[in-house]
C-alpha cells in the first residue's frame, strides 16, 4: 500500500504541497547564466520614484512604473506603462498598454488595454480596444472601445478548394469588412 | 491492481486518486470564488436591453451614453458587443450630491448644463431606473436633455418601478447577458422614489416614440424608446 504511493510522487521528487514562490522561479542552469525570460523581465522595466516630480514629456521604449508625478505627456507605444498607488499623472498617455493604480487625469489612449485597478483613478477619455475597470476604481469620462479586426479563421479546405484561397486573410480584412460590426448573438 | 476512478471515463488508475481530488478541488475553489461575488446579487431578467443592442448593432460606430455608475463589466460588454464609445455620466452620484446637501431643487438647472455633448451625437441612451428618483421638475429637465442629445433612431432605454421600493439605497444593473441583469447595491445615497404611471413616463419623453415596452414580473417596466425620423428631418 505504502510502496503504491511512492509510486505516485513525480520523478523529480518535488512534494506536491510545496507551496509556488510569489515570483516565478528561475531554474538554475549549469553555466550559472541567468535564462532569456528573466533577463527581459529585469532588463525592461524602469520606476519613476515617489519624490520624482517631471514636468514635460516622456518618451520610452521600456515598461515604466511611475510612483511619482508627472505633468505634459508620455509616450510609450511598444511598452507597459503602470501608475503606481502612489502615481499622480495629469498628462496625455499613449502606451501599448497602461494600469492604473494611482490617479490619472488626462487622456489615456493603449493600444491593447487600459485596467483601472481598484482605488485607481482616471478622469479623461480612454481610447482602447479592452478597458477594465475594478469594483472600487474610480473613472469619469468616456471609453472608445474601437473595435478589433479579428484575423480570418481558418476554413477548413474543401477537396475542390486550393490552400492558397483558404488561407489568404486580405479578404478577411477589406476595407469594406473592417469597419462593419460584428454581429453579436440576436434573439 | 487498477481500479477505476467514477467519472473518469473508467480509465484513471485509483493510484491517482491524489491528484485526481487536488486538481478538482482547485477547479471548485475557483467556481466557488467566482460565484461568490454574484451569487447574492440579485438576477432580473430584461427583455429590452437585447432591443436596445439589436437597435445600435447595424451602426458602425455607435455612441452610447450611460447615466449609471461606471461598471467595467458593462463596459467591456458593450465593447464586445457593439465596438462603441461610452459617455459615462454617473447622475446618481449627481443625485446623491444634491442630496446630501439638501440642494434638491437645484437638480433641475443642474441637469440643464450637465452634459457637454453637441445635439443628436449620441445614439444610444442608458437610463436604468434614474427617472424613479427625480422629482418631476427635474426628470422633466433631463428627459429633454436627453431627447436633444439623442442622434435621429437613437435609442433610449429606461427603467421605471411599478412599486417603491423600501431600500434605502441604490442598486446598479450589472450586465450578465442580453437576458440578464444583476443588481449589485451602490453606495450612493438614494433620493425618494416615484412610481410614475405609463402616462406620465410617455408625456415625459413626448418627443419620442415608445418602440418596446415590457411590464416585468418583477415590477419594472422597461421601455425603450426611438427618436423618430422626422425630428431629424425638422432641424
């Protein structure tokens, strides 16, 4: 009986009730160098501190976590922009994506996604294909949700159909298709 | 020897019956934490809001304006849905402003430079249960904003009370589907309710056509109401 449940453990040996660090772990490797991932992860990402007050504008190409205040307008079109609990922007915004924590007064406009946390605060209008808003965050304004061209599905290819039919996506996405909406479930 | 598991297909060996419950019971924890937010949130069934999607869904770009209390889930509905822009004019907190400091009767000239946008730009209207709390001076003044703001077979849906309710506080509608509301209660302080009669909800909104009306089980009426083509052939 006893033996059976040895037999169950994995082969590592690892307990299963080994609780996961907070932090993803980085796994040692033989030449002691640090794996692509986690090198990203500290490499990109800057913090604009609680005393930090800027006045102007802030371009990047680097994740950035602002503690601090920050009046005029940031840019980061490729990056993750995060206002922090302590964050105090009144600034334009133009980000891939942004989170806030803080307080935001200005216009905030991310490529992917906007997520007002809770306690979080944005006053301005949010231009964005995703917007989350948390139970307790605070917004006033407006939200453009525009709305995603979906890539084309795959159909699958009928025996009289050419793959090259089935796969090209500019049909998908022509002009005429492109801003029409997607018709949602009707009753 | 391998006994097998019940419901699982009779394959699993009854050696991992381990990790068979752990697997499961983190599923459960999961369901149980997600339903634990809405299982004591009221569902209401709305007949009228699928109307209201069905009327905005033929526009490219649709403009909605909501008089509610910001909800991201709603919005992230009518994102999905429609692909809009979303006014978010929260009137019960403008509601509860007045309230607290007893300037009721400033509502209705408050209302009459409330909102900033240009005549007939917006396409949609959501109104919840806003006009149950007006007093009717102040409803009248809104509902004509409202009939200005509202672009050429834009649509309006409101909610009115067939009786008052003894709840001293506001409740917000949290869209679960286009079949389903949940009431979530907001912390805004709640002005007297008014049951208006259908009448005097058609005479409010006189400007407009009723397109739906549906008198619920559950003592609401929704209607939905059309800005009709000939106020646009008119300006």
């Amino acid at each position: 009986m006893w033996k059976r449940d040895e037999a169950v453990r994995p082969p590592s040996g690892r307990e299963t009730t080994t609780p996961m660090p907070a932090t993803p772990a980085v796994p040692s490797t033989p030449s002691g160098s640090i794996p692509p991932v986690a090198r990203v992860t500290e490499r990109d990402i800057v913090n604009i501190g609680k005393s930090v007050v800027i006045k102007g504008e802030l371009n990047g190409s680097e994740d950035l976590t602002i503690e601090g205040h920050v009046e005029g307008k940031i840019e980061l079109r490729e990056n993750i922009l995060t206002i922090g609990p302590n964050g105090k922007i009144k600034a334009q915004v133009f980000a891939k994506a942004v989170i806030v924590l803080g307080e935001v007064i200005g216009n905030v406009s991310a490529t992917e996604k906007v997520d007002i946390r809770d306690n979080g605060s944005v006053e301005g209008d949010i231009v964005s294909p995703r917007v989350a808003i948390a139970e307790g965050a605070m917004f006033r304004g407006s939200v453009d949700m525009q709305r995603a061209v979906k890539p084309a599905q795959p159909k699958p290819v009928l025996p009289g159909e050419s793959k090259v039919e089935a796969k090209s996506p500019v049909a998908a996405v022509s002009p005429a298709s492109a801003g029409s909406p997607v018709q949602g479930p009707r009753v | 020897m391998k006994r097998a598991v019940p419901g699982d297909g009779g394959t699993r060996p009854r050696s991992d019956i381990f990790s068979f419950l752990g697997s499961r019971r983190a599923h459960e924890d999961e369901a149980s934490l997600a339903s634990a937010a809405t299982s004591d949130e009221p569902v209401l069934p709305t007949k009228a809001l699928h109307k209201f999607l069905s009327s905005l869904g033929s526009r490219p770009a649709p403009v909605l304006l909501d008089l509610g209390p910001v909800v991201g889930s709603n919005l992230t509905f009518f994102g999905e849905q429609l692909g809009c822009k979303v006014f978010i004019e929260d009137l019960f907190r403008d509601v509860d402003h007045h309230l607290q400091h007893g300037r009721l009767d400033a509502l209705s000239s408050f209302f009459s430079t409330r909102f900033p946008q240009a005549d007939g730009s917006v396409d949609g209207i959501l109104c919840w249960d806003l006009f149950d709390y007006l007093e009717p001076g102040a409803a009248q003044t809104l509902a004509r904003q409202l009939m200005r703001l509202l672009s050429v077979e834009g649509v309006l849906l409101a909610f009115f009370s067939t009786v008052a309710s003894q709840d001293a506080r506001y409740t917000k509608f949290i869209i679960a589907d286009e079949m389903n509301l949940r009431q979530r209660p907001y912390s805004a302080g709640r002005a007297k309710q008014h049951v208006l009669l259908n009448r005097d909800i058609i005479k409010l909104f006189g400007a407009l056509r009723v397109s739906e009306s549906f008198l619920l089980k559950t003592n609401i009426r929704e209607i939905l109401f059309r800005k009709p083509t000939y106020l646009g052939e008119k300006s």
